[in-house]
C-alpha cells in the first residue's frame, strides 16, 4: 500500500517578544493582541517573553543576556522563530537574527503578511504589496540573510519572495509603479465621491478597531453579505451600500479597514485612499467591541487614527456591539462621541435605536420645506421624494400641498418665488 504523504501546509511555531518601557499589564495586552496577529497569520505560538527596560537596545532589541535566554528558550520550546511587538530596525532584525540562528519577525510583518493574504480587490493588493515594499526596502540584506535558509511562513507571502532578489534599484522601481497605479485609483474613488455627493445623499463611515464587527453591521443593515469573520482584519476592502431610513431617507454606508494599535505607518499611507472614506464622509459610525477588557484602549486607537487623517469635525456615533454576549457591560461610555447606543449586528438588537439616531443627524443638516406646487410641476414632488424626506403631500383644488425636510443645497432651487412662479 502505497505511504499517505502529508501535504498539509506546517504552521510555524512562534515565540513573542516584548521590550516594556512602562506598565507591564500593557505589555502582555499587546502581546494578547499579538498572538491574534499570529493566529491569524496561520502560526502556532509557544511561549512569551518580556524585559523590562528603559529603552530597546538599539543592537539588538533586547539585552545581551535576555537574547542568549530567549535562544535556549526556543530551542527547549522547539520555536522555528520569534516575533518581536515592536517594529524592528535593520540593525536589530539582522543582529537578532544572526544571534538567534533563527527566523526573526515584528509585529509590522505579521501584519503584512495577514493583508497580503486577505486582499482581494485589485486596489487592495496594489496597497499591500506598496506597504511590503518600502518595509522591505530598507531591509532588503536581512531579508536574504534569513530567506535563503528557510522557505515560506509569514512574511513571505505576496510579493516577497519574488522582489527580495532582485537589486534595490528595481524595488524602487516598482514603487514608484504601485504609486502611480494607486493615484488613478484615488482619481477614480474621487468621482464616485463626487457622483455620490451630486445626489444629495449623506454618507457614513464605518469605523472601529479590527474584529469590533463592522463589517456584520453593514450586513445586517444592508444586507450587504460581505465576509464576516471571528479574526483580525477579516476584510480589508472597502464596501458601499446604501441604507432606506424611515420617511424614504436614504444614506450611504462604507465599511473601512480596520485599526489597530501600533498600525503600521506604511499601511496607513498605502491605504490613505482606503482610509480617506471616513474623511469624505457626513457621519462616523464607530463601531466598538464592548465586550473587549481593552475597548477603551481600542477607543483611544481609533480617535487618535482618525486624528492622523484630519477627521475631527463630523458627528459621531459610536455604536457598542456585541452586547448579546455573556459579560456585556450595561454601561460604557464614549465622551468623544456625539452619540451612542448598545446593539448586537448578530441579533439585531438596538439596530432600530441605531437608525433612529442616523435619521436625527440627518434630519438636522436639512431644511424644513412647505410649499404648494402646480399640478405640472409633479416632477418637483419627485425629486423632493428622490432627494429628501417628504412628510406630506396632499392633492387640492390650487395644487400639491408639500411638506419635507430637504438638504440645504437642494432647498433654493425648490422655494417660489413671491410672482408664483418657481426658481430654476
């Protein structure tokens, strides 16, 4: 009988590393968030390693005698690797490296790795693999220090194993190449923004820390059916779809990227276009894990991410979801945020509370409208239906009697004028 051979992919065996300058509960908070990384990125890990310092060493990370410690460690524990939570310098990656006799990983290259893996739009992969890039770039001799010894795992998927042999120069190159692809993405996202905004139709930004659930909100209040997973980054392209309020409002809702503490600063530039969503946009919608030890943690995350962006002037709502789970606080609160409710977008739960809120907001940056209309200019009525919240509208001897809340762009063109005759 012929022998099975096992073609199933070998998950990587990791341990996380940490250098704490301050608080240790932090720490091992951001290493909890680490090994979700890690999962994610389909690795094992093994075990954890923590030193105390006032800051890391600029050679190698850790200190001389905490390395020799975290070598004997992985070689008892078995680890093909480590994972260091802060972004390493070339210096450190390649003297880490060198010292450990093993594959040497941060937190940025987890995390672009799980990206390079997720994308799934043209314009995502353009992003992610610009991100890889300039990381990569600077750190070109390390890299084929390490990947000529071991083959695949995290940090080689995507364009890695192919750019990393080639010279610096044509590296560069193809940066410069993903930069120009990505603007005629960013002059196309443009005109769909402004086709959008030509309707009259408010937006909303959906954001949150990763995994906090914005992309089952979308589904349950559009039916959107985009993927929804238990995992960090589970989508990374953003979606719109448009929402029916009560009273015929309609409004858009974009599901973005989502945050994460210590984000790379490569992938916020890369995915600015991306990101930039919630900065055109009326509304935020922010959608918080209430259930999370650290949500307010992950609150300050996003404020400070959305501060990075420029978005600082638009009403927010944050949105505490998940409440149907055991735990769920009964009070929590946002005092940066201009509303909030407790919902579940697996249940639906509060999900009525949720519109009625979205409805105010837009209510409010309209204009109250009562005019009598002719009987030949019906077309009118339509486009107050079409563009606004008609809350009248009655048939009589001297025309149509109409009541509506419109925006405040479209309200001139639809007043008369005191001759009776309407303003074109």
């Amino acid at each position: 009988m012929a022998e099975l051979i096992d073609i199933e992919e070998k998950r990587e065996k990791l341990i996380l590393c940490a250098v704490c300058t301050g608080e240790t509960a932090e720490a091992e908070e951001s290493l909890d968030e680490l090994a979700e990384l890690c999962d994610t990125a389909g690795a094992v890990t093994l075990g954890r390693v923590i030193q105390n310092l006032d800051c890391p060493s600029k050679a190698t990370y850790f200190g001389k005698g905490k390395v020799e410690e975290i070598r004997l460690l992985a070689l008892q524990l078995g680890a093909t690797g480590i994972v260091c939570d802060d972004e390493l310098s070339p210096a450190q990656l390649r003297n880490l490296e060198d010292a450990l006799d093993m594959k040497v990983m941060d937190r940025t290259m987890v995390i672009l790795d799980i990206f390079a893996d997720h994308a799934i739009t043209s314009e995502g992969k353009i992003q992610v693999e610009l991100a890889q890039l300039k990381y990569r770039a600077i750190r070109l001799t390390g890299f084929r220090d390490y990947l000529s010894r071991l083959g695949g795992g995290i940090g080689t998927r995507g364009p890695g194993e192919k750019k990393l042999e080639v010279d610096r120069r044509r590296i560069h190159d193809r940066i410069g190449q993903l930069k120009a692809e990505l603007k005629d993405v960013e002059r196309h996202r443009e005109e769909s923004r402004k086709q959008r905004k030509s309707g009259y139709t408010l937006s909303c930004a959906i954001v949150g820390y990763t995994n906090a659930g914005k992309s089952t909100l979308l589904n349950t209040l559009t039916g959107a059916g985009i993927l929804a997973e238990d995992k960090l980054f589970a989508t990374l392209d953003p979606t719109t779809r448009a929402m029916e309020l009560e009273g015929g409002q309609t409004v858009l809702l974009t599901d973005t990227v989502g945050f994460i503490r210590k984000l790379p600063h490569n992938l916020v530039d890369a995915f600015r276009s991306t990101l930039e969503e919630a900065k055109y946009s009326d509304i935020i919608i922010h959608v918080a894990d209430c259930t999370n030890p650290q949500v307010e943690a992950q609150m300050h995350t996003v404020y400070e991410t959305l501060r990075e962006l420029g978005i600082g002037d638009r009403p927010v709502v944050t949105v505490f979801n998940k409440i149907d789970r055991e735990g769920a606080p009964e009070v929590i609160k946002d005092l940066n945020a201009d509303y909030t409710v407790r919902i579940s977008a697996k249940t639906g739960e509060g999900i009525d509370e949720l519109k009625d809120i979205l409805g105010m907001i837009i209510r409010s940056r309209r204009v109250y409208l009562e005019e009598v209309y002719g009987y030949n200019e019906a077309g009118i009525v339509q486009k107050i239906r079409k563009n606004g919240q008609l809350l009248s509208e009655e048939y009589a001897e001297d025309g149509i009697h109409v009541t509506a809340y419109v925006p405040a762009e479209l309200f001139g063109t639809l007043i008369r004028k005191n001759d009776g005759k309407k303003d074109d």
